[in-house]
C-alpha cells in the first residue's frame, strides 16, 4: 500500500519481487517488476 501521487489515494500497488540470501545469509528482496497501481490496473 502506497500513497498515489497523481490522485494523492492511499492504494493498493502491484510490485513483483524476487527473494535471495545474501553473502552473509541474510534474507533480501529484489524488485524485478512495478506493474503499478490496483486502479491502474483496471
């Protein structure tokens, strides 16, 4: 959830990402798609 800038809406927010484990073993996201706003989307 996120603030829309365009309408200034608090929405919902489609983002696509990848979980890893780094180097030390630490659990990290990657983003790999912002597919953008639940009314966007429409």
């Amino acid at each position: 959830m996120r603030t829309n800038p365009e309408t200034g809406i608090y929405s919902g927010y489609y983002r696509l990402v990848e979980s890893y484990r780094n180097h030390s073993g630490r659990v990290c996201h990657r983003t790999l798609l912002n597919a953008g706003f639940l009314d966007a989307l429409d």
